[in-house]
C-alpha cells in the first residue's frame, strides 16, 4: 500500500476520531450513524426493508462499527475551551411576540390560567379541571379506570378499525397491578422474539362520561345533559368514566415544546379558538373597533402551542365535556369533538358555552386555596372553598385588553351557525347570544393556561447543578448513566439540548420544522417525532394521522410540505433540504410521536404514549432489546449499565415538583379514582352512571409538602 498512503489514512482516522469523539457535534453525528446502521443489522436480521443497500460501502459500514466499539469501550476525556456548560436555567421560555396585543396584565393572566387550570367548574359534570389528568408531577398516577381499548387502530390503508376489546383487565373500572406491565411481555426482557403475550390497551386517564350536552344553567357547574348508552365504557350496561386513547404527558416544562400533544396537533401558531392554528381557515375571535364596533379578526400567536393544547380537552367528550358543548357554552359552560382531539364525538364544537356557565361562579368554588399559594394565597377564603371579591369576568378583565371583552353588542349564533352582531336586548341572554367577553372566551382561555404552565419549569435538578459545575450534584454512578446516555445508549438521538427533547422551539429554531434523517435514504421527517417502535404504526398511526378538518390533511409537516400546503397551513416557507423534497418519496411520520423532555420522569409513570411500560428499568429494557417491533437497534447494555442510566435518569427530577413547592403548589383537588365496585359490578347513581370513588388532593401552598405516591407505588 505504501508508507505515504498509510500515514495518510492513520492521520485521517485519527482525526476523524478526534472530531467524531471529542466534539459534541461529532459525537451527534457519529450516534444518529451508528444508531442506523444498527437498526439496519436489525432489519436484516428479521426480514425488515434494508434502506442501506444501495448507499453505504461495505467498508463505510465497518468503519463506523468500528468506531462505535471505540466509544463503547473506552472512556474519552478531553480539555475543552470555552465558556462552562450551562443549565436549563439559561434557556428563555418561548413566548409570542405580540402577545401584547392581548395580555395588559401578565400577573393576572397568570393568576387566572392558575385558576382555569385547577377550576373542577370547568368540566360539564362539575368535577373535571385540567388538572384532574395532571395533578402528579403535572401528569397522572391513578390506577384504577384508566385502561382504554385500542381506540385509535386503523387498518394498513388508515381506515378507522377501532379496537373495543379490553386486554388489560378484560373490563373498565379494573384496578392495574404491577405485574401486568409491561403490556408487551417477553420471557427475556433482552430478546424480543420471546414474546409471552401482546395487548394493544392504553394506560391513560379517566375523564367524562358519554353524555349528550344540552344546555348551561349560568352559575350552575353542572351542565344539563343526557346520559347515553357507551358501547365501550360501561360495566353491566352502566356507563363509566372514559379513558383517553393516549397516555397522559407531564404539562411541566411542556413549554419548550414546539408542537404539543402526542401527535403535535396542537400547533405552534394559536388561533384563538382551537388547536388547529392555520390550519383551521374559519378560526376567528371578535375585536371592539370601538364598544359598538365588532368585527371578526383572525389572530397569529406564534410559539403559543401550549395554548393550543389547553382549548382541546374542554371541548373533548373525552377528558372534559359532554358531547356538543362549545367553548362559549362553558363561558355559559363549552361542546363536542370528534377525532381531531382523539374523542368519539358527533361533531364540531366551538369554545362558546363554558364562558357563560363559568363567568357567574365563584372561581375554584368548589375547592380550598392555601393561603400560601404562591399565585392565589392573598385571593384565598381559607377555611372556605373558592377565592375571595373576584369573579371570572374581573380576572378576565384585569389580564386581558379591553378590544377583547368590551363590547355593548351581542354577537348572535343560529341554529345554521350563522353569526350576526346586534344590540343589546332588554331582556336576559338566550343561550344563541354571546357577550364578547362570552365569545372569545378560548382565546382568555388559551393564553391564560399557557402563561401559567409556562411558569412551571423544572429546572433545579441535580443534573442542572452539575451542569452548572457543582461536579458532586451528581453520583459516580449517575454520572457513568450520563455518559451511557451521551453515548452507547444512543439517547441523546432524541433527547438532545437542555430541553431534553429535539421536539422543543430551540432545536426547530436550529434544525428546521422539517430535515431529512441523517442516514440513507435520508427521508424527510418532522423534527423531534420519532417512530422508536412501542406498537406497530397501525395500533395508532400518530403523526401519520391527520388533522380531521375539512380536507383532512396530514399531521405531518413533512407531508404537507410533499403536498405543496407548508405555507398556507403553517404560516412560513418549508425549509430547504438537500436534496429537493420529492413528492413521492417515503416520509418518516407513521407511528412517530413527539419526544417528550425527560426531566422528573422518575415521577411520571406510565411511559411512552401507550402507557405500557410501569417503571424505568421497563423502559431501559425496551430499548436495550432495540423496542418491540424492530425499530431500533439493540444496545447491549450491561445490567450494571441499566442501572447506571436508571440512575441518572433519577437525577433529572426537580425536588421542587416531588414536594409540591412553589411554582408547583397547588389548590385541593377532587379526582374520580375508578367507581365504587369493580369490573364485574358498578353502583348506578341513578341516572345510568356509576358512582365515582373520589378521592382528595390537598391543597398545599408554596412550602410544598412531603410528597405523594408515584404510580403503583
């Protein structure tokens, strides 16, 4: 070969090593490389499509194989220059930039998103809040009641196939055990062809039941509804509670998120009346040009997905509200979805009724306020229930811009859903006629709750201290669990930046919304969704799904982009990739799902959005053995290197969240916990519903208090 050429290729290797090693980017790109070329060796071995075949050389492949064993068998230590590693405490919480256009008072708003938030008035049974599915951690630890069939099943051409049949329990109301997750059981938790049994049920959160909505009695929690038969949830032929077809998300640090939901349907953008942004054209609040001049404006509130999240579940006749409520029938009290936010309902709903319910009650009415809260303590009427001389139309004044609420006309609503603006009559509003601060009750809604969740950042781990230079904030073990997750074990793909997550507004700030995978055939993909292979894409297509408004386009951004509907849809022009985006090439969307931030995850069991595995050395097992349906690639992890990961996987949890403390402190809370009886028999409550264990959560003020059961615990 010659003494030149190999000197040559040794200072090229060793180089390259240097970069590939030593280089935060390099290691990047070296673990998105050897993370394919590992899914690949798994593919072929089980007879999956080889996408390699035509693009990398023999020689290529075991060079990176090669260099993969360097980094998992040596430890690299480098002196490198430059400014010290910061924490998340340096990363700004995204915000819109005009949201002063509508907020005057962002204490107040937040003061008011609080309230909303934990408010049980807010469901149309009286007894649902948002807070009822993210009271632990800011997600969900109940157990009994929270199994749902494989409601989102769809066959091979995405058909709707759903799935009624409970494996998990065999009926609602069952009370989960430890012993039967995880749902997909192998009799080696490292072999994935030692399959012991499958089950495709979902471990989420309990919410409404299927009731009719007919109408608000203003100042009334309880909307009036019909009870109706549930096909799926009811035991001996009484209704239960449903379940979410989608385990429930930690709302903490939600923030950083891009997109929000397990799909990302909730858009970046907010419209001011739904989760859809752009992509709904008939989005509209009303403005007061003056008090006596209305008209209908359509606003733009970028990096506001969290406030796109927070108008989907009032209106969902799963989590919060009977079927055919609006959101200005909750401001009255709220209305009906249907699959665009994952529910079985019978139609549209707009955010109308819930103003007029809500707006004439006392807030958090039902519920006792510490007064040390560290938002609602000075509002508190401790020993009493509720807060103190505000009512929901003075909060909503106080925090919001006049042109928003105040308005001497009426905006009119037909039975064809026409809309028209009129006087004010002398006589007592009809449920067809909507005050504007009635009206744009999604738009108070939605921005209050995100300035709220937006206060609730976890950002005091031992991992951010010692990311900060306290080198002792971390254990000898956890710290190797940082380099397992830095390297071998590949996490860092998906979990990258101080957002733990590639799917937040920083990393799609860097990267793009849209990019092609970094290896052959470098397919386009929605930035920070992955398919990592908890269920096959037809148990629950997630982001392959679409968005179910008229023309039903794609969840995806990627394909939209393939379509030509980027900028009409989103807002902005596609990014531009190289090569040119073809509009017949495979895009990476079904059965992806967003990566959620890691951070207190030692809290917030169940994981992955099936809820299917209980506990952390579950998950650290599913992605040793490459996942469940031959997705990834083996690990190879060392029972020792498990326990590392786990390790520090437990030094990402905020203290402040384990105990409640301020910002995480919160009003007493009232949740359904199951029914009184069990799968074989319910207590009918007399209106064909069975009655609810309840079960309180206290309230507690800033100090925190000593901490609540983790799931199962």
């Amino acid at each position: 070969m010659g003494i030149i050429p190999i000197i040559s290729l040794v200072i090229f290797t060793t180089a390259l090593s240097s970069y590939l090693l030593l280089t935060s980017r390099g290691r990047f790109l070296l673990k998105s490389l050897v993370t394919k070329i590992k899914r690949q060796e798994w593919k072929f071995r089980y007879g999956k499509p080889n996408y390699l075949r035509s693009r990398f050389s023999r020689t290529t492949t075991i060079a990176a194989i090669i260099l993969a064993a360097v980094i998992a068998g040596n430890t690299v230590s480098a002196k490198v220059t430059g400014p010290p590693p910061v924490s998340l405490k340096s990363v700004s919480v995204p915000e819109p930039d005009n949201l002063g256009d509508f907020v005057k008072d962002k204490t107040a708003a937040i003061k008011l998103g609080k309230t909303l938030f934990w408010d049980m008035q807010v469901g149309s049974d009286g007894k649902t809040s948002c807070a009822s599915c993210h009271f632990h951690a800011g997600a969900d630890n109940r157990s009994k009641n929270q199994i749902a069939p494989g409601l989102l099943r769809v066959n091979a051409d995405g058909t709707e196939n759903p799935d009624s049949v409970f494996n998990v329990g065999g009926l609602p109301n069952y009370q989960l055990k430890p012993e039967d997750f995880p749902f997909h059981k192998l009799s080696n938790p490292n072999d994935p062809t030692t399959i012991v049994s499958d089950r495709n049920d979902v471990s989420s959160s309990q919410g409404i039941f299927n009731t009719k909505f007919v109408d608000v009695t203003p100042g009334n929690a309880e909307d009036k509804v019909t009870t109706e038969p549930d096909p799926v949830f009811n035991v001996g032929g009484i209704n239960v509670r449903r379940v979410e077809p989608r385990n429930t998300p930690t709302v903490i640090n939600a923030a950083f998120n891009f997109r929000n939901f397990w799909d990302g349907r909730a858009q970046n953008i907010f419209n001011g009346v739904n989760p859809f942004g752009l992509r709904d054209p008939n989005a509209a609040v009303v403005k007061a040009v003056t008090p006596n001049s209305l008209e209908f404006v359509k606003v733009s509130l970028k990096n506001s997905s969290l406030a796109s999240q927070a108008v989907g579940p009032p209106l969902s006749s799963f989590e919060s509200s009977a079927d055919g409520r609006t959101f200005q029938e909750i401001g009255d009290k709220f209305g009906r979805i249907d699959r665009r936010s994952l529910s079985v309902g019978k139609g549209k709903k707009l955010p109308r009724k819930l103003a007029k319910k809500l707006l004439p009650l006392r807030p958090l009415g039902k519920q006792l306020v510490h007064p040390q809260d560290s938002i609602l303590g000075k509002d508190s009427r401790s020993p009493k229930p509720g807060i103190k001389d505000r009512t929901y139309t003075q909060m909503i004044e106080d925090a919001f811009k006049p042109e928003w609420w105040k308005s001497n006309r009426l905006i009119q609503v037909d039975s064809e859903g026409r809309r028209t603006f009129v006087k004010r009559p002398d006589r007592s509003l009809q449920t067809n006629e909507y005050t504007l601060l009635e009206y744009n009750f999604s738009l108070f809604f939605g921005l209050a709750i995100q300035l709220y969740e937006s206060t609730l950042i976890a950002n005091d781990t031992p991992y951010d201290r010692y990311l900060e230079g306290n080198t002792s904030a971390l254990t000898a073990q956890q710290q190797r669990g940082k380099g397992l997750f830095e390297g071998k074990a590949l996490c860092i793909g998906c979990h990258s930046g101080l957002e733990l997550t590639t799917a937040s507004v920083s990393s799609v700030a860097k990267d793009g919304r849209i990019k092609r995978a970094p290896f052959p055939p470098n397919s386009p993909e929605d930035n920070g969704f992955f398919n990592i292979g908890v269920r096959p894409p037809t148990d629950d297509p997630g982001l392959g799904g679409h968005d179910g408004l008229p023309g039903s386009n794609p969840l995806s951004e990627a394909r939209l982009a393939q379509l030509g509907k980027f900028k009409d849809l989103l807002g902005e022009n596609p990014p531009t990739l190289s090569p040119p985006l073809n509009s017949s090439e495979t895009v990476f969307a079904n059965g992806a799902f967003k990566a959620p931030g890691l951070r207190n995850v030692e809290l917030t069991a169940p994981y992955f959005h099936n809820g299917g595995q209980a506990t952390l050395e579950q998950v650290i097992d599913f992605y040793n053995r490459g996942g469940d349906f031959g997705v990834l690639p083996p690990l190879n992890l060392s029972p020792e290197e498990k326990q590392e990961l786990v390790a520090f996987l437990k030094g990402l949890t905020d203290d402040r969240v384990r105990f409640d403390k301020a910002p995480f402190d919160h009003p007493q809370l009232f949740i359904p916990d199951g029914h009184v009886g069990n799968t074989n028999y319910v207590v009918n409550d007399g209106t064909g519903k069975a009655k609810d264990d309840t079960v309180e959560i206290p309230a507690v003020g800033r100090s925190g208090n000593s901490g609540t059961p983790n799931f199962l615990s």
